[in-house]
C-alpha cells in the first residue's frame, strides 16, 4: 500500500471485489488480470509499475480457482485493514 500510493494489496483488491459484488468473473478485468475472457500472460503481460490497474498487485494464481484468494482477501487481517481505513 505504502510503495505503491494505496493502488496496490490485498486491502485494494478486497475492496475492489465488494464494489463487483463478490464477483470473480468481474474483478480479474478490473484488476488487469483477464482480457476479453483471456487469462493475462505471466510474466511479460502483466504491468510491472505504477501504471498498472488499480489492484493489479499483489498477484495470485488462479489456475486452481479461488479459494487461495478468497482465503486472503476474507483474512481477518486485510478486513482489519479495511475498517481502519
């Protein structure tokens, strides 16, 4: 949050998940990670500065689906941070 001007996290990423609803299908094009239904290309595709998507940082893989993300993003740590804010 701190380096990357409160753009990037898992706080941001939460965040942005809420404002879709909970919709995973319509956060990975928010966050820059799916185009026109095509996963983004690890590593050349992705933006590595702070151009990038809001929320595009940190990355998680998905190709086992969401539970790993939905893990983080529901810790009681990054809603911690989110009610702080």
């Amino acid at each position: 949050m701190v380096y990357s001007r409160a753009r990037f996290g898992f706080s941001v990423q939460r965040r942005l998940l809420r404002a879709c609803n909970g919709r995973w299908e319509q956060l990975w094009p928010r966050l820059g990670w799916k185009c026109e239904g095509t996963w983004t290309r690890y590593p050349s595709a992705f933006q590595w500065n702070l151009e990038a998507p809001e929320g595009h940082m940190p990355l998680i893989n998905q190709l086992r689906g969401v539970r790993l993300m939905d893990a983080l993003l529901n810790h009681p740590a990054v809603q911690q941070r989110i009610s702080t804010r």
